[in-house]
C-alpha cells in the first residue's frame, strides 16, 4: 500500500513538476513576443515621430470624449483583478514546488525549474 500511494505521489510531482515547465516555457515565449512587439513599435515611432505624436493625441482626444473615466478605472481595476489571480496562483505553486524540494522529502528532488 504504501510503494502505490508513494508511486502516485511520484506521479503527481512528475506532472506537477511538467506543468511548471510548460507555464515556463508559455511564460518566455510571450516576453519573447511582447519585446519584439515593443521593439516594433519604438521603431515605428522613431521612424514616424509626427504621425505617431498625432495618433496619440488622437487616440487619446477620442477616448476622453467617448468613455467616461469611471469607466477606463473600473475596466482597469477588473482587468487587473483578471490577470492578478492567476499570477498569485502560479506564484504559490512555485513557491510550493520550491519548498517541497528544498526539504527532505525525495518526491520532488529530480524535477528541475530551472
């Protein structure tokens, strides 16, 4: 009883351990994508600084007049309550993954996160 409870823990800090390794990998790939879409647009306003300064003040001329600022706020606060929650999660399960390894319990000794 004890080799199949200690195998399916084996097997759940190997998903576990997987798991992280992908959110990992999701992770780098859209820093990856939001720097180079960075970089696209600092050159673009490099390239165009009038048209780029004009769009802006545009841009933001339009959506003073048409959205109330209460609005902007509160969809801001919830867009930032929809992106917080599943950072705090993440955060927590790495913490976790760390601790479990950093103590002396061999179930999750050979899964690297680095």
């Amino acid at each position: 009883m004890e080799t199949r409870s200690s195998t399916v823990a084996e097997q759940a800090a190997s998903k576990a351990g997987e798991a992280v390794e992908k959110t990992k990998q999701q992770l780098e790939g859209a820093k990856g994508e939001a720097q180079r879409g960075l970089r696209r647009a600092e050159d673009y306003i490099r390239e165009h600084p009038t048209e780029s300064a004009l769009g802006a003040l545009g841009l933001g001329f339009l959506l003073a007049r048409l959205l109330p600022v209460r609005f902007v706020a509160v969809g801001l606060g919830g867009l930032m309550v929809a992106i917080l929650k599943p950072l705090a999660l993440l955060y927590a399960a790495l913490r976790i993954v760390d601790d479990f390894r950093a103590s002396d319990r061999p179930i999750l000794k050979g899964i690297s996160t680095k």
